[in-house]
C-alpha cells in the first residue's frame, strides 16, 4: 500500500504542479478596450424564456463597439422566447428564422452555421442565451483575440451554481482543462486531442472561420464547439481557452435534474469510445479518490488526498469559483461524475438522449 500510495503521490502533485502553471499562463482580456472593426453577435436560442432577456439585454449593453449587430436565431420557439426577445431588443436585434434540422442534423450547430452565414462582421461572437456579458465584454475579448495574433479564443465564462448538485460537478469544468491541458502547446498545436473551446462564449476571426468551413461541418457533433476548434486548427488557425471570469457568466444549468440531462447528453461523445471514458474515470479515481480511501493504512497517501482538493482551490481562486468547502469534497465530485458517464452511456445505449424535445443521435 505504501508503494501505490507513493505512485499516485507523484502523479497527484504532478497534475497540482500543472495547474498552478496553467493558473498562471491563462491569458486575460486587458482591463479596457475600443473595437473599431465590425462585429456580429450572435445568439442560438431554443425555448430560452428565462434567460432571452439578460442575454439580450446585455449584447444591448456592450459599449466600445463602434459596429455591432446582434443576431437571434429562433430555433422553433414554443415557450414566449419571440416575445422576450422582442421586448429586451426591438428593433435592434435582428431575428433569424430557423427550420427544423434533417436527420442526424442537431440544432445548435445549425443554428450558429445560419446565424454565421446572416453575418456582416469581420469578427464573429457566439453567445450562449444562458450567458450574461459584461457591458465591456465583446471589446476585451475581441481586443485579446487581435493583440495575441490568435484566430480564435474561446473566453471561459465564470460559472454560477445554484443546486449542491451543481457545485459539485459545474467546478470540474474549469478545474478539468487548468488540471490536464497544456494550453500555451494547445494553443499551437494541430494536435485533435488538444484542440479546445466553450460553446458558451467564442470569439473568431471570420476569415479563419470561413477557412475552416465552420459549423456548417460539424452540426451532426454533440460536441460542436470542440469539433469546430478541430477544424479551425487543421485550418492552420490558433486559439484556445482564455479567461473569461471577468467578462462573462454562466449558470449553464438550473437544478439538479437538467444537470443530469444536459451532461448525459454529451459525455458519451467526450472520451471518444467508451474504452475511453473507462480509462479516464479510472485515472479520476485512482488520483483522487483511492488516496482518502488509504489514509487509515499509510501516511504517504495524505499528499495525493490534498492534492486535488487543492487543484481545485487553484483553480476556483483563477476563475471566480467557489474555492471552500466546495473544493474539499473533491473526491465527491469525481465519484459524481463518474455515474454520469454511466448514466450517459446507458441512455445512448437504450436510444434515450434527447435535448429540448428533440432525439440525439
């Protein structure tokens, strides 16, 4: 026991030590910003009457943007969406009409390749409804986007929990990709395995878009957001997570059940096979969960306990997370997420995800 102990030690703090490096590399939008080029804002809605009017209301809000136009995709809206929408914005929103998607076709990714093609800017901004901005959000973003040369970025929102079941699995959002993902390499990499965006708020060059065919060739992925950062790196484009905390926020889900939903909607696609998402949950743990489970036995699986418990305050103080208690149920949160990768596979077994009344294939 000692021996294994000793062994996820090493990985344990390994994995501490490159966190608080990416802590430190994240880049962040500058503190002010003017844009003077033009900007299309564009917003994918379904049934989003309880978040149309902060989300519109904000893009409404945005200042230092001396072109900007705000496009709303209605993507068979059934819930009053067209008249929040309507109220908050008026005639200076612009209301795209959508069709049902065809077959295998899903409807986000449809929505942002129409909204795309309605666009008149040189820089494109998809915005997630359930996103409130910043009232100089889009400048900073886009002023970060053009100062480091990169073609896109994709600025991570600051999360908002509400439920116990949100604050233990939501943190491992940002936590994951500060914890494994080398991003100063990923953001030059051509690499699939380290292409990586949020669909919740992206910013890109229009011409790199274009170039990569954007998601008019991803709209069959769960995953668009990470399958069009792919295609943008083939194409020869840079880009990756930047720090959206100060800009941007995001309660992605309210309440434990649509928690459940949304991510049993897409974990099966995350890890590539389900040979994957074994590996991976067992990694997640034998790291950080074994060690609490050896503590009664050996002293030296006390670093590999602290460890990720720690990442997580590392990564919570970076992006306006909940640092404590939340980060010392960790372990918790691991265990969390593993039955949702069970519950996801399960229901794409038996024919059961589906999202806003519409089947995933």
């Amino acid at each position: 026991m000692t021996a294994v102990a000793i062994g996820l030690d090493a990985v344990a703090l390994l994995i501490l030590a490159h966190t608080i490096v990416n802590v430190a590399l994240l880049r962040r939008p500058p503190t002010s910003a003017a844009v003077d080029e033009p900007v299309s804002l564009l917003v994918p809605m379904r049934d989003e009457a309880a978040h149309a009017g902060s989300c519109v209301r904000a893009l409404l809000a945005q200042h230092n943007l001396t072109d900007a136009e705000i496009l709303v995709y209605d993507d068979g809206w059934a819930d009053g969406t067209a008249d929040v929408v309507r109220s908050a914005g008026g005639d200076r929103v612009r209301i795209l009409t959508g069709v049902p998607p065809n077959a295998g076709e899903l409807g986000k990714p449809l929505a942002c390749a129409r909204l795309a093609a309605a666009a008149r800017g040189t820089v494109l901004v998809f915005v997630d409804a359930d996103v409130v901005l910043a009232p100089d959000g889009v400048a900073r973003a886009i002023s970060l986007l053009r100062s480091t040369g990169l073609a896109f970025v994709s600025p991570y929102p600051r999360q908002v929990t509400g439920s116990m079941l949100e604050r233990l699995v939501q943190p491992l959002l940002q936590w994951s990709w500060l914890a494994f993902l080398p991003l100063r390499l990923a953001e030059r990499s051509r690499r699939p395995s380290l292409a990586a965006a949020n669909g919740q708020l992206l910013v890109v060059d229009t011409a790199a878009y274009t170039a990569s065919g954007g998601h008019a060739r991803v709209v069959h992925d769960v995953l668009d957001d990470v399958a069009l950062a792919r295609l943008l790196r083939a194409a020869g484009a840079r880009g990756g997570f930047v720090d959206g905390t100060a800009i941007a926020s995001c309660r992605m889900y309210d309440g434990g059940r649509a928690l459940v939903d949304g991510y049993a909607k897409s974990l099966w696609r995350a890890f590539g096979s389900a040979a994957g998402a074994l590996s991976v949950t067992a990694l997640l743990v034998a790291v950080f969960v074994v060690p609490w489970a050896l503590v009664g036995v050996t002293a030296w699986a006390w670093p590999a306990a602290v460890a990720g418990p720690l990442g997580r305050v590392a990564a919570a103080s970076r992006t306006g997370g909940r640092a404590l208690p939340d980060a010392a149920l960790h372990p918790l949160s691991i265990l969390v997420f593993v039955v949702l990768v069970v519950v996801s596979f399960r229901r794409r077994r038996r024919g059961r995800i589906a999202w806003k009344g519409r089947p995933i294939p």
